[in-house]
C-alpha cells in the first residue's frame, strides 16, 4: 500500500486525481490475488483505505462489543464482527462492529447494505472515522454511529 494515511490532510487533493473503484472492482481485485485476506483494506467512495492495526485495547474494546453478555440484541439482529456492509457502488466499510437484520445477513452473494448501529473503535483512525466514515454512514442512512474514543475515553454518539 502507498504511504498516504487516511488521516493525511492531502488525501483529499490525491484522491480527486484517481479513477475512482466501484465495489465490483474491488471483489474482483479481491479474486484476482491483488488484495488479500490478510491485507487491512476497505473501500470508501471508490478509494482502497487501508485500515490501522489493532493495537490490544482496539481489540478488547472490539470484543467486548460482541460479547452476548456486555448487550444483547433482539432475536431478529445479529452482531457482526469487522464484517463488510455494502454501500451502493463505490463504499464497502468493515465497521469493527455492525449491528444488522438476521435476514440481511443471510446471504452467501452478498453484504448487507444497512445496519441498525454500527461501532467504530477509534484510536489512530479517530479522524478518518469522524469525517469520512460518519458521512458514509449517515449517507447509508445508519440510524446510529457509535465512534468509542479510545484515547479521549468517551462514546461519541452520532444520529
């Protein structure tokens, strides 16, 4: 991947200078070996954005989120874990957490393209997730954004 951070104030002035990807390029990028399991990427209006490791509080943060004791959801949601959303033609996000229709998430062809909540656990990628990723969802129509701010230790709820 290119040395450009998410969170890079000039990622703006290149991105306008790419073609950009539509979700269907993306899975065939995916197909064709270019992007790996193992590479830490998610497409957002049409551009790869690779996504920060996880450092152990991301993570445990991540768990607990998913853990059926911390909250429980109705028997027609499901929690997915770090799993693609399909946002139109050009955004596949993989939220740390999604909250989704059982029903939507049934599919072996294809994402879900809402969720009722989503989570992102915020560290490095805390402007990334304030300012690209809460106007995709809100342009998804996601009801609820939860960003957990791990260094300014609070929730920021967004609706």
């Amino acid at each position: 991947m290119s040395g450009l951070s998410s969170t890079d104030p000039g990622l703006m002035v290149v991105l306008n200078r790419q073609r950009r990807l539509s979700v269907e390029d993306y899975h065939r990028m995916a197909e064709a070996g270019i992007l790996g399991e193992d590479d830490r990427v998610e497409l957002l209006e049409g551009v790869i954005i690779e996504m920060s490791p996880q450092g152990p509080r991301h993570a445990k943060l991540i768990q607990r989120l998913c853990d059926p004791t911390f909250a429980s959801v109705p028997p027609d949601r499901i929690v997915r874990c770090q799993l693609p959303l399909t946002f139109g033609r050009a955004s596949e996000p993989e939220p740390d957490v999604s909250i989704v229709r059982r029903a939507d998430a049934k599919s072996d062809t294809s994402h879900p393209r809402t969720a009722a909540l989503v989570f992102e656990v915020a560290g490095e990628s805390l402007q990334k997730d304030r300012l690209m990723k809460s106007a995709l969802y809100a342009g998804a129509d996601i009801p609820e954004y939860v960003i957990v701010n791990v260094e300014g230790q609070c929730l920021e709820v967004h609706r």
